[in-house]
C-alpha cells in the first residue's frame, strides 16, 4: 500500500469501479478498496504530504469522488434488498467525507439521498434531505439550462409530496418549475436516444455560441422535465383529474420506451383505466407488460429492467387482481394476491403490502369468505401501521389517513360482519392519534433530555422568533406578532418532522391488542388502595353510532356498536354548538346529568356494566366525543366516578408509554398568575389557592420557591418545560393556575396566559421538563382543534399559498395543551377541555394535592376528588362549574 500515492491510487480505482459498473459487473471489494485509499488521500492531505501525480487531487476532489461511489452503491443496494438499517449505516459512513466537499457538491450528495428514500417508499426523510439540501448556499440561478446540471429540488420536493398524498401543494410546487423549462426547452422534454432533436439542438444551440456542453445541460434539464411530468402525472390522478394523468402519463411514454421500459408506461396507463372503471382498457395495458412481470427473472440484479420488475411487480399483480375482482373472477384475484406476495419477499414495501392485503380482503368478502377478509384487512392494518410510523404534522397525517380512510372504514365493516374485536382495535386506533403514539414511544425511547441536533438551527430560530412576536405584541404592533406567528407556526412543524431520532422508533412493532391487555393484567401493581382491575374502552363514531372495543386484563377484546337514538344525537350537537358559543352556561356544561343521557346510551349496556364493575377504565373516545365531561359520565343513574377511576388516553397504543411510577415521594412546582395581561380579568383566588398548597405541601416538598405575581411570567415556565429529566427518586409535579387560553383554528396556539403574554402548545411540546405530573388548573387546556385554518402548511411542504384553504383535521390530531405537556415529559395530566369556574376549580386541586400526597396514584386521587365535589352538591348547575377537570394518564 506504501508503494501507491494513496490520492492517485484512489483515481485509478474510481475509474475501475465507474468501468465495472457500467459494465453491470460486482463493485462490493472496489468499492471497499476505494474508500479504503480515499481516507488514506485525506490523512495524507492532513498532514500536508504533497502528491507525486501531475494532477493536485484536493480533499474536496477526493471525498467528492467517495460520495459518488456510496451514491451510486446504494441503489445497487436497493434491488438487493438492504435493510432500513443497513441503508442507514451506510450514509453514517459516507457522513465522514462530506465535510471535505464544498456546497454545491453537498446539495448533488444529498439529492442523490433522497432520490434514494423517494425509490425506497421514504418520502419523509427524503423531505428532510431536501429540507438539508435547501439550507446550503447556492448561486442565484441564471435562467439558463446549466441551472439543472445536477438535478432541482423543487422536483424531489414535489414528487416527495405526492407520496405523502399532499397532490394538491404538489401541483403548486411544480408549476413555477414546469414554466421555467417550458420556457427554456419550448418542444418538450429531448430524449438522448433521439438523434434528429439533438441535431437541431446542437445546431441551435451552436448559432447562439454553444456547443456539447449545451446539448449536455439539455438533456440533464430534461431529465428533470420528464421528473416533473411523472410527479404531475400522479397527483392529477391522485386529486382526481384521470384524464389529464393520461394526457401526461402518454407525453412519458417515448422515455420509457426509448430506455428500454415501456412497461412502466404501461402499469402507469393501466392504474388511470382501472381509475375510471375501464377494466378491459386496463387489461390490455398489463397484457402489453406481462412478460417483464410473468416471464422467469433474470439474473442481472443491476439492469433497470431487473429493478423495475421488482420494484413495480407487486403493483402489477395487485393491478391484475383488481381487474380480476372488477370482473367477478375472485378467485383469479387472489391468485394474482398470492403472486405479489412473492414479488415482496425480495422486496418488502409497507404500502404495497397494504393494497394488496386489502385486494385479497375484498376478493374474500365477495366470496362470503368472513374469517379471510378480517384477516386481510388486519394484514393490511398492520402493514398501514408501518406507512405511517413517523408523523409529519397535521397536514400529511390527515391527507394520510383520508386516503386511507375508506379502506380502514371496508375493515371495520368487515370486523362487525365476522365480530373481530382484533380488527376493531387495531383499525380504530390507526384512526385516531396513531402518530401521536409514535411521538410519545420517541420520547421513551431517546430520553426526555436527548436533542435532535440536525434541528438545532431551527430551534434556535424558533427561540428568536418567540422573542419577537412578544416585541411586538408589547409595542402593539398586531399585525406584525401575526406574521410571525404564522412563521413560527411553520417552522414548527418543520422541527418536528425533521427529527433525525425517528430511526429510532421506525421499526417498532406495529400496535398488537395482546400488548394492551398484557399491561392491564399486571396493572395492579400501584399502591395499596388500587381498586382492582383494569379495563380500556376504545370508542369511535361513525353516522349514527359509536363502535366500542373493551380490551379487559383476562386477554379479551370485546365489540359493540350502539346505535344512537334520535335524543342522543340531537344532545350531542346541540353540546357542540353549545361549546362554540362565546359564553357557556355552567349548567349546560354537564352534559350527563343536564340531558339524563349515561354511558349505555353510547355504549352496549354489557360493555357499561363492565366498566362499571371494575376498579379503573382508560377511555380513548373519539372526535367530538373529546369534549365530554367524562368524569362525571353516569351509568344506571350513579355517577360511574364514585366506583371507578377514569383516564383518558389519546389511544389504546398510547397507553403503556402513558405509565409511570407513581410510590415516589413528590417534589411539587408551583405556578400561579394572579395578573394576567391587560384586558383579561385578575384571578386573585390563584394566588390564595399557592399560598395554601405552598403551606400543606411544606419546603420538603416544594421544587424552589412558589412563583406567583409579577414573577409568573412567560420566561419562568419556558425555564419550567426545560428542566428535564425526571428525577430518579422522586414524582416531580408542576402546578399551573391561570387562563387557559383556546385557539379553533389554529391547533397549536392554544395555550396558557403568564403575566406578559401566552406559552401555547407549541412552545410547550418543544420542552423537555423534569415533571411528570401536571396540574392545569385552567380553562379548555385539553381543548381540541378540529380544523386548521391556514391549512396546516410548513412541514417542509414549502411555503404556504397565498390563500390557503382551511383543513379539516382528520382523526384525533393530538394536538390539545394537554399533548404538548405529555409530549414534553408529562405521564398524567390534569386538564379540561371545557371552561371551569376559579373557585371550584382551585379547590379541585386542593383535594386532589391531599390525596395525592397521601399516597394515592393519580387517578385514584382524581377519582377521589370528584367524589367529595359529588357529595357537596351533585346538582347539573353546580357539576358543570368544574365537571370538564379530566385525568389524562393511564395510572
């Protein structure tokens, strides 16, 4: 090795293994062998040895060399079948050399990578490279097309999107960019196949003074071009515009043919017939690429058409089996099922998985076949679990889970013909605050305290941002504080999808019921007054109905639906009106007792009589159903409370990471502003209700001195939220009184009012506090939005439309006060989605402190509470002064 200038050495393997990959032959051991003497070149160019080759081979030179190689081994990798691991630990090691390469050839690398995860089915951490990539400096274009010499982002982020179904910001995006190449390449898109276009090209292109290197920068725009029109061609289809999919999927069709793969084309024209219910069309464009997908495999694993067949083959089969089933022949389209089946054991895909399983589903349940559809559309369950393990922000989750929905709703459907309470476990909660589940087994698994470093400029951003909206509220200055509040809204939910600690949870199991019922049979492992068993209801709405599942500690998952009598409903929106009226009267808040409606009018009475039995029930409810004041819920006309213990969880998934230590001694913070901004009214009762915890609890028991008045202030619970992690021999508890501040149409504005302005949600979920207790002793802290009216945009979709459309929210979107806290540490909460009145409301939280500190768990301590409030006076007009005060937890 000594004999070789480790810098020469290097260039003459890079072209050794340029040449052996061109000619389709192994590169692994030249691969090896190069960076082997790639990091040789650099130590050598460390120590400033000088090179003895005619060329002076710089670090950048070298490393630029490197990641080229890794780029180009890990698509190799791709048809081979690498694991998400592998891949990962693999751009671990090219990470050594890009600190050597300047920012342009850093934007290639990174490009390169996402490009990489798009073809893997990633499109999320293709965003977060694009994301990276996007940070660097780069030179102001010139309107040329040397511009797309390496590619464009706008393209990535485009296609990226329109993986993760948001077409429509898609569409937006690749507007601008398709004028530009219009523009610049006015007949379309050239072929390098096609040798007439590039002669008139080059001679275009030599009367304006060019030349080759002209012609190059042509067809490298028009690699970009045709990019654009596959990814338009998708999201037309995808919002529902077929017929000019067609139109672009056609224009398409000479690049694949010219690269030797119409029979991509092909599959792609097949998917828009089969779209528009045109079943014979669509056959005979699988007929045209049915020898790629039906005739033996070669054995060149690095041919493209080695790489399409496997990468596209589970999609033609399932495409095979939807025209089969289209056309009565079920059996034929479990065949073609079975056949995919064998195309993903080379090449495992989540999403492919999930269409086909739902295919297979549907052919069994058109043959009558009950027990094989569920257990299809559980495969397919499961297999949608793993689509979506790292949540993206409200916007990509809930265009998730709307194009998903019908699916999820065939299963349900399925799972109440068959009466498979498995199914209806693990569908319901894919329905709900499924990523919300995923943030909390993030935070257990990381640690409170570890950061995600790559987001550390932007948090630092978010910091001088927050910093400036309170400037300019404080100066008055409105409009400005709106401004930044849309920017900081964005950015934060950039920060929280550009996490690079997701790997550590994307491959988690999906939820399995088993899992549930195993934690509720050891659940009484609390203190010694634990009121027996433990149960979970699950709950969700459809028109009509509610669909209950009871997970019980004996290992049995238990379904019914109750249909809703026309009283039921009529309460139920008339309380959701109710809420959103500017003044609620206290005794319309306690929607049980005001309209004598109980547990059984939502729920099978067997499944009441359960819950009722037992000592403790964790409650996931369902949409609106979040703002009931289940606390005080009835059941036989007895509070169901005075027996057994409610918490509320966001899902059954969640429930485990809910759970915590509960024997510990408590270390209690107290809070309390007593004068809020101007223009809110003093709450001078907060400050009597600290000073009487301040004395009960005693100094042994506090965490510093209480803050209160002038000291209560936005900086003081900021330093609270970033006081993590928990401590080892102690319960740290944090108590909040003051207002609690909701926001409708902004998910995540709600928040808490300090004495010189608001913490909201988003501020709260960025911290990483000590506490794992929280006492919020304020109104509509567990508030939940249920639509977003600037659209949700910013999680690295680019920037917002000038008129964004509102957006629904689809499923549970945790993204209440309350999950921000459980998201920054907390495992109980004390919360309530509706007002309460400041007198009751303090002595709530007395009781509770007493029972508490008496060694009672959270949620016995809550049950307890309520008890004695129960007692006092359990009249509809006094109940609803305090009936929202919920336990979220599971303990």
């Amino acid at each position: 090795m000594e004999d070789h200038d480790p810098a020469e050495r290097c260039w003459e393997l890079s072209m050794e293994y340029w040449r052996a990959a061109g000619a389709g032959l192994p590169t692994g051991q030249l691969f090896a062998r190069l960076v082997e003497y790639g990091r040789l070149a650099l130590v050598a160019a460390r120590r400033g040895g000088g090179s003895a080759t005619p060329v002076p081979y710089t670090e950048a030179d070298v490393a630029g060399v490197l990641l080229d190689a890794y780029g180009r081994e890990v698509t190799v990798r791709q048809t081979g079948g690498w694991t998400y691991q592998q891949v990962r630990s693999h751009w671990a090691a090219a990470d050594e050399f890009t600190p050597f390469v300047g920012p342009d050839k850093l934007r290639h690398h990174l490009a390169g990578r996402a490009q990489y995860e798009l073809g893997a089915g990633r499109a999320d951490e293709a965003l977060a490279l694009v994301d990276e990539a996007d940070r660097l400096p780069c030179a102001s274009p010139a309107g040329a097309l040397a511009d797309y010499a390496h590619g464009d982002l706008r393209a990535l982020r485009a296609a990226a999107l329109h993986q993760l179904y948001d077409s429509d910001t898609a569409l937006d995006v690749l507007a601008p960019l398709e004028a530009e190449l219009a523009a610049l390449l006015p007949e379309g898109p050239v072929l390098a196949t096609d040798d007439e276009a590039a002669r008139r090209l080059q001679e275009e292109f030599a009367r304006r003074g060019g030349g080759a290197a002209a012609l190059a920068h042509a067809l490298e725009a028009s690699a970009v071009y045709h990019q654009i029109l596959d990814t338009k061609a998708g999201a037309l289809r995808d919002s529902g515009h077929p017929a000019a999919a067609e139109q672009a999927y056609l224009l398409l069709m000479p690049l694949h043919t010219a690269s030797g793969l119409p029979e991509a084309g092909h599959v792609q024209l097949a998917r828009v017939a089969l779209d528009q219910g045109e079943t014979e069309r669509a056959r005979r464009y699988l007929d045209l690429a049915a020898p790629l997908f039906e005739g033996p495999g070669g054995s060149d694993l690095t041919s493209m058409r080695a790489h399409l067949r496997l990468a596209r083959g589970a999609v033609y089969c399932r495409m095979r089996a939807e025209a089969a089933r289209q056309s009565s022949r079920h059996r034929e389209a479990l065949t073609w099922c079975d056949r995919a089946e064998t195309f993903m054991a080379d090449r495992p895909d989540a999403s492919h998985d999930a269409m086909v399983q739902t295919e297979r589903g549907r052919a069994h349940r058109a043959l009558g076949n009950r027990n094989g559809a569920a257990q299809a559309y559980l495969r397919a369950a499961r297999a949608l679990d793993r689509v979506l393990r790292v949540p993206l922000g409200h916007r990509f989750d809930t265009l998730h889970l709307r194009y998903r929905r019908p699916v999820f709703e065939e299963a349900l459907a399925v799972a109440e013909e068959s009466g498979r309470a498995r199914l209806v476990a693990v569908v319901t909660d894919l329905l709900k605050a499924r990523a919300f589940s995923a943030r909390l087994s993030l935070a257990r698994s990381a640690g409170p305290a570890v950061r995600d470093e790559r987001g550390g400029p932007d948090r630092a951003r978010f910091a001088e941002l927050t910093g400036a909206i309170t400037r300019a509220e404080g100066r008055g200055s409105m409009a400005e504080a709106h401004r930044l509040y849309e920017q900081r809204a964005a950015l934060l939910l950039k920060i929280r999808a550009v996490d690079s600690r997701w790997h550590l949870i994307r491959d988690d199991p999906p939820f399995d019921p088993a899992t549930l019922t195993g934690y509720l049979a050891a659940y009484g492992g609390g203190p010694p007054d634990g009121r027996g068993r433990c149960v979970a209801l699950s709950l969700y709405e459809r028109p009509g109905a509610v669909l209950a599942l009871l997970a019980t500690p004996d290992g049995c998952l238990r379904m019914g639906t109750r249909r809703l009598a026309k009283g039921t409903r009529r309460a139920l929106d008339a309380y959701q009106r109710m809420l959103d009226a500017p003044v609620q009267p206290p005794e319309e808040l306690d929607f049980w007792g005001r309209n004598g409606i109980g547990l059984a009018d939502l729920v099978p009475t067997a499944l009441a009589d359960e819950i009722a039995a037992g000592g403790t029930c964790l409650l996931s409810p369902h949409g609106r159903l979040h703002a009931l004041p289940w606390t005080v819920v009835r059941h036989r006309g007895r509070h169901l409370v005075r027996d057994t213990a409610l918490g509320i969880v966001p899902n059954l998934a969640c429930v485990p990471a809910l759970d915590h230590r509960t024997d510990l001694p408590l270390q209690v913070a107290l809070l309390g502003v007593t004068e809020p901004p101007a223009g809110s009214v003093p709450i001078p009762q907060v400050g009597r209700l600290v000073r009487v915890l301040a004395r009960f609890l005693g100094p042994e028991r506090l965490l510093g001195d209480p803050v209160v008045g002038k000291a209560a202030d936005t900086a003081a619970l900021r330093a609270l939220l970033d006081s993590g992690p928990p401590p080892p021999d102690r319960t740290a508890v944090l108590q909040i009184a003051t207002h609690g501040v909701r926001n409708p149409g902004a998910p995540l504005r709600a928040g808490v009012q300090m004495t010189d302005g608001e913490v909201e949600t988003g501020d709260i979920l960025m911290g990483r506090m000590c506490f794992e207790e929280v006492v919020l002793t304020a109104c509509s802290t567990s508030f939940r939005a249920a639509a977003d009216l600037g659209g949700g945009h910013g999680a690295l979709a680019g920037p917002p439309p000038s008129a964004p459309q509102p957006l629904e929210l689809a499923g549970d979107v945790a993204n209440a006060l309350v999950h921000a806290f459980h998201e920054a540490g907390a495992a109980f909460v004390l919360a309530s989605p509706i007002p309460v009145r400041s007198r009751l409301a303090s002595h709530h939280s007395l009781t509770w402190f007493a029972h508490r500190a008496a060694g009672r768990a959270p949620l016995e301590a809550a049950r307890r509470t309520a008890v004695e409030l129960l007692d006092a006076d359990d009249a509809p007009r006094q109940v609803g002064n305090w009936a929202g005060i919920t336990a979220y937890g599971a303990r």
